[in-house]
C-alpha cells in the first residue's frame, strides 16, 4: 500500500462529476486500500476517489475508527473501514442534524452543515456485490459529505456566495505559494 497525494482547491477534478465504475478488480481493491491508509494518515474520516485525482465513484469512510481529539494512549484505535464503489443514496430521513465538517481537500476550512440525520445507500462492495447500508448520525453525515465530492460539490457550497469567495480566494492563493 502506499500513500496517495490528496489535491486540493483550486484543482478543478474537485468540481467534476465522478463517472461509474464498471468493473471491481484487483487494480480497483489495490487503489481503495491505499485510499483507506491515505485517510488513516491524513488524518480522516472519509475519502473521496475525486480527492486523490481520480474522477470515478467511490469512496472509503471510517465514521468509527476511535480516534479522538484527546491524545488517550490506553484507548487502543478501532477500525471500521467502509469501502462503497458507485455509491448511491436512495433515500434520506426527514430529521436534521447539523455538524461542523472539514475536508482534506480544503486546509483548515470547517462550515457546519445541516444534512440528513439517517440515510439509505446502496454501493457495491469491495467484491462487486450489491449492498444496502442504513447509515444514522455521523456516518450519515460522512456518507452524504463523500457522495457530494463525487457530484463535483464542497462543503464550502453551504456557505453564502462572499465567505465562499473568500475561501476560494485564500485557497487559490496559498496554491500560487506553493
């Protein structure tokens, strides 16, 4: 496995639409595990194929991976590694539930977002096999903020028209430094 670079805004496959996968190999389960240690390593919750250069759909999210804030050595790291290959949300629940995301693909950006409390989604698995997921509470949130990146949407098209300008603006900037 190996880490992959993570593009950030302005990099204009962040607004493309991810197009489907048509077959799961070897090749596609070698890139979804060096998506999950790229996450890992980030550190995030969640990881979107768009976000490491490649425009098709699927994504890798750990909504429960015992990491926390607090640097806590007796509290061994459990991990739930979600792998969902052309992901599809077929149904949204009506209650709300606001958190305040970031994004790898945005340094140091944070915009609390209203979404959908529970969400149904159906993906394939890392073998090809259909599969449904019921997800609630932050998984759902993740799921829905991954699936938005592979739609060619950030977490900054929340915001009202001047903060995001501002955002994009301090972006393209520190890209032009770099």
């Amino acid at each position: 496995m190996s880490l992959l670079p993570i593009i950030t805004l302005p990099d204009p496959v962040l607004r493309q639409k991810s197009t489907l996968i048509e077959r799961v190999d070897d090749e596609l389960r070698r890139t979804l595990d060096d998506m999950l240690e790229t996450m890992y390593d980030a550190p995030g919750v969640g990881l979107a194929a768009n976000q490491v250069n490649i425009a098709k759909r699927f994504i890798v999210v750990d909504a429960g991976n015992g990491r926390d804030d607090e640097d806590d050595d007796d509290q061994e790291e459990v991990r739930n590694p979600l792998c969902l290959i052309n992901p599809e949300i077929v149904s949204r629940g009506d209650a709300l539930r606001s958190y305040e995301e970031g994004c790898l693909s945005l340094p140091d950006v944070r915009v609390e977002i209203e979404r959908p409390d529970t969400i149904t989604v159906r993906y394939l698995d890392r073998d090809g096999a259909q599969q449904e997921l019921n997800a609630e509470g932050f998984l759902a949130t993740v799921i829905q903020h991954e699936v938005d990146h592979l739609d060619g949407k950030l977490i900054i098209d929340f915001l009202s028209s001047l903060r995001r300008d501002m955002i994009v603006r301090r972006l393209k900037k520190l890209a032009r430094l770099a």
